[in-house]
C-alpha cells in the first residue's frame, strides 16, 4: 500500500470530517429536538394548571350557600390571580358583578347546563368569559396565565389561540428569514373547557449549531489523518530499507556467485594442466633420458600458471572501479554542505557532532565530484563506526586546506585510533579491522583518490582518535597555490 500523497490525505481527512460533522449535527439536532419537547410540556403543563384553577374557582363559588358579591369577592381573588379581570353572578335572571353583563350570558348558562361544565364565551383574541352551569362566570385574559419569565428558558414563539388569531405568549423569533431547522409542536391545554389549543415554534439558526464540536472534530480528524499518513509512510519507508537491503544482498550474492563461477570456469583449464604436466614430469624424473621432457612439462606448467594469473588480474580489473568520467574545480563548502546535509540527522541521533572548518576558503580542488563525495562519505562513516563505543566527546572534523600543488581533506575522530598493526595495511584489499567488514572500503577510496591524481593516507592523533587525509591536485596547479599562499 501506496502511502497517503497530499491531494488524497485531503480528500481523506474531508471525507472523515464530513461524516463526522453529519454524526455531530444529528446528535446536536436529536438533542435540540428532545429540549424542545420537554420545554413545549412544562409550558403546556403550566398554561394548563392555570385553567384547571379556573374550574375549581367556579366550582367552589358554585358550592357555597351564601356567596358574597362579585363585588366584594373580587378584590380577594385578584392578587392570586392576575389573569382575573372581571367577576360576576347570574341567580334567577338578574346580574351581579364587577363588571357589566356580556353579551350571550344566558344562552352560554344554558349551554353550559347542557354539557354539565364550564364553557368559554370569546370577548376578543385574548380575554374570554368562563361561564360555570351555575351561573358563576370569570372574566380572563390569556396574557397574564404565565408570565413570559416564568415559562423556560429554551422556548422562542409560543402562542395561544382563544379567538380567532393566535395570541403570542412568547416573540423570541420574530422573523423567519434566517436559516436553519424549524421544530413546531401543538398541544391543547388540559382543562376540559379551555382547551384552547398551544403552539410552540423553534428556528435552530446558524447560531446554535455546533460549531465548538465541529471544530474540534476538524482538528481531531486532521490529527488521525497526518498520524496515518506519517505511519504509512514509516511503513513503506521501512519496507524500502528492507527492500533495499534485499536487493542488495542478492546483488552482491549474485555477482560473488557469477564472479566464483568464472574463476573456476576460466581457472580450471590452466589449473589441470599444471597437474596433468607435474605429474608427467615427476614420472620422468627417473629417466635421465627423459629430462628435455621434464623441462619441457615444466615449462608448459609455469606458462599455464601465468595464464592463471593473468585470468586473476583480469578479474580483478572487473571488479576494480572504473576511473572518473571527468575532472572539474570543486567547491570544498559546497560538497561538504551536501555531505553534512544527508549525514548530520543521523549522527545527532548517534550523539555524534560532524564539524567543518576551510582554512583556505579559495582554493578548490580539481577532481570529480561523484568519486570524492563516495570517499568522504566512506571516510565520515568509518570514523562513525570507529567513536560507537567511544566515551564524550564524540567528534568528527572534516577540514580542508591547500599545501603547495595539492587540496588536503582530512577527516579526524575521537575515537580510540587505529592499531599500530594495521596502519601499514588499511588500504590493502580484503583487509579490515571490524568483525563484519570486508575490507573493500578503504581499498575502493583509495583506487579512487589514484584515478583522479590524488592519494590517501592514515595516522592517529594524540591521545586519541585517527586523521584520514585525501589529497587532490589543486585547481590551476602551482600558480593557483603561490596566489593562495601569498593571500
């Protein structure tokens, strides 16, 4: 699996947030919607105790053997009741009351006698006249049920219909212009002769959504995303390393194999040859006669070893390096720059610090770039390897300067040195110090440091660590060195 490319970690994260923006909006909608009825119930419930108070008004009035006057009853009602606007009685055809006589009151008496229960009797959209069977009536006014304090908090529009157009309890919303979701919710009141039926309205506008959530989920998923993203690409960098690692096991497998393969083949003619000549002359060893033979099977052998021979150095030269395409002035600040860019992540996680000093800023060397930039790295890594067990400090310093005709490079460490036994052969071929090394590395440094005119050499330092030098003939030869020496 491809790791995540920018375009598609986007699409990704767009994707998830999408999904849980929607999960977030219907959560915050579901419990909007669940507020809204619980706060739609309390105010119905509210509106409805109001009016089931009426009826136990009229029915304690209608229970009493000597009233007293509307006149004198009301003012006693009236603080615990502000909806109450007007009382009044009507025994045996004559009225008695607060306020004057409304329209229609005997047909509303005998109406209410008939369904055996108080009935409303309209004066306009908010106040109404509740007529009792026993001829008890209450003049109220819609407004004052519930103050709009009292009602909750959640609520925007509510309204209640007693005549003809709905009467606004609640104007929270006015305008409906805004955008977002309507909830709507209509409940009569409990009582049953006022069942005047309650509407409760809510716009969840742009203000209300959950923007705190969403944002959060944004940054939530953009997280899981770069997380992702950042795993697979330690994934299938590590599949690379190993890939890589594979690759170059089998390469190197391959080509000791197809190399032994051609050793044998090529030395296996010469080799028996030999053997069939030694043995021939030794058999006539014991013939004085025969000894031209003998020198002529000797002869024949030592021709066969030098075609050995020569199929050996013939192999060699395969395998040696083939020299530099081409030699050009380089600029020592710039190539180490490149070197320390690749190489100083790794050896700060080693705890190792790689430093660089020109003590010659205008000289440059003439060599080829790709060939002194192997060398270097191979030499930075050698020191590497030599400061792994090595105590604080651990250093590498890589310095250039000008001497004479030549650029010297030199790479020195902190580390324990190199054995006094294996200076004299460190650049041999096959020979190395390390238990798993090869000894092809220092070999290779130096086959390339010849092929550009140059050389390479090893010494210790004091108390401690080695100093590898390259040397490489300098840009415009003596008359660039005088220039430089005299600056």
């Amino acid at each position: 699996m491809n790791p995540l490319s920018r375009p598609g970690a986007l699409l990704c994260w767009l994707v998830l947030f999408c999904l849980g923006a929607v999960w977030i909006g219907r959560q915050e909608y579901l419990d909007q919607h669940e507020r809204f009825l619980q706060n739609t119930s309390v105010a119905q419930r509210m509106l409805s105790q109001k009016t089931v108070q009426h009826e136990a008004v009229l029915a304690t009035l209608a229970a009493l053997s000597h009233p007293p006057s509307p006149e004198r009853l009301f003012p006693s009602l009236r603080p615990a009741m502000p909806q109450l606007l007007g009382l009044g009685h009507l025994p045996g055809g004559a009225w008695s009351g607060s306020v004057a006589e409304p329209p229609g009151l005997p047909a509303a008496i005998e109406r209410a006698r008939q369904l055996d229960r108080p009935v409303v009797l309209p004066v306009d959209d908010a106040r109404y006249w509740l007529v009792a069977p026993s001829g008890w009536s209450l003049l109220l006014d819609a407004r004052q049920l519930v103050p709009a304090a009292d009602f909750p908090p959640g609520l925007a529009n509510l309204t209640l219909s007693v005549g003809t157009t709905p009467l606004r309890l609640l104007d929270k919303q006015p305008g409906t212009a805004a955008p977002g979701w309507s909830l709507a919710l209509q409940k009569p009141l409990g009582a049953a002769s006022q069942p005047f039926p309650m509407r409760s309205e809510l716009r969840l506008t742009p203000g209300a959504w959950p923007w705190a959530a969403w944002l959060a989920w944004a940054l939530a998923s953009a997280l899981l995303v770069a997380g992702a993203a950042a795993w697979q690409r330690s994934l299938a960098q590590a599949r690379r390393q190993q890939e890589q690692l594979r690759l170059g096991a089998m390469a190197r497998l391959g080509t000791l194999g197809e190399m032994a393969a051609g050793i044998a083949h090529e030395l296996n003619q010469p080799l028996t040859a030999i053997l069939a000549q030694t043995r021939a002359a030794e058999r006539l060893l014991d013939d004085d006669d025969e000894r031209p033979a003998v020198r002529h099977a000797l002869l024949a052998s030592a021709e066969q070893a030098k075609r050995a021979a020569d199929i050996i150095n013939r192999m060699r030269a395969l395998a040696q390096p083939s020299p530099p395409a081409r030699r050009e002035a380089l600029d020592p600040d710039a190539l180490v720059a490149s070197l320390r860019f690749l190489r100083e992540p790794e050896l700060a996680r080693q705890g190792i610090r790689l430093g660089w000093h020109n003590a010659s800023p205008g000289a440059r060397p003439r060599g080829d770039r790709v060939a002194l930039e192997q060398i270097l790295h191979n030499l930075v890594q050698n020191a590497a390897d030599a400061l792994a067990g090595a105590a604080a400090p651990r250093q590498i310093s890589i310095e250039g300067r000008a001497d004479g005709a030549d650029y010297l490079f030199s790479v020195s460490d902190t580390g324990p040195g190199i054995p006094a036994e294996a200076l004299p052969r460190l650049f041999a071929p096959f020979y190395t110090t390390r238990p798993q090394g090869m000894g092809l590395g220092l070999a290779l440094c130096d086959t390339l440091a010849g092929s550009m005119d140059g050389r390479m050499s090893a010494r210790n330092l004091s108390p401690s660590g080695a100093c590898f030098t390259v040397s490489l003939p300098l840009s415009g030869g003596p008359q660039a060195a005088a220039e430089i020496s005299h600056a």
